[in-house]
C-alpha cells in the first residue's frame, strides 16, 4: 500500500511541477509521475539529511515539488527537441 501512495504523491507533485514550468513538453503519464518520484526521494533525502523538514508535513510536499521542478527543468535541457526539425 506504501508504494501505491508514492507513486499517487509522486504523480501529484510531477503535475504540478509540469504546471510550474514554463514550456511545453508532450510527455506522457509514466514520465511525469518518474519526475515526480524521484524529486521526491531526491528532496526528501537531502531535505532530511541537512536537517530542513522533518518525514512529513507540508514543507516537505513543497520540497517534493521543488525537487520535481528541478529534475524537469533538467529533462527538458537534456531532451529539448529542435523546432526548426
């Protein structure tokens, strides 16, 4: 059940940092909740680690985001697909 709730979250959060970044990008359901999992397991990891939030609360949902923001704005430097193509 705990990683039917991550995934869920990490969805989430992945929506709503493709929402926060500016562009588009066509990328698809699996993409957006992997961005969103993984900027949370990189926030929390680093966010707990540095002593900045505690296992849960709404500070560490916003670090979830602001990690998946992180990690999109990456994809979308690595993976940016030529307009003029």
């Amino acid at each position: 059940m705990h990683w039917l709730w991550v995934i869920i979250v990490g969805l989430v959060v992945g929506v709503i940092a493709k929402a926060l970044t500016p562009g588009k990008e066509a990328m698809g359901f699996i993409i957006t909740a992997i961005l969103g999992i993984a900027g949370s397991f990189i926030s929390t990891y680093i966010g707990e680690k540095l002593g900045w939030w505690g296992e849960t609360g709404f500070v560490h949902f916003l670090g979830s985001i602001g990690g998946a923001v992180v990690l999109l704005v990456i994809y979308h430097a690595l993976f940016r697909r030529n307009a003029t193509a």
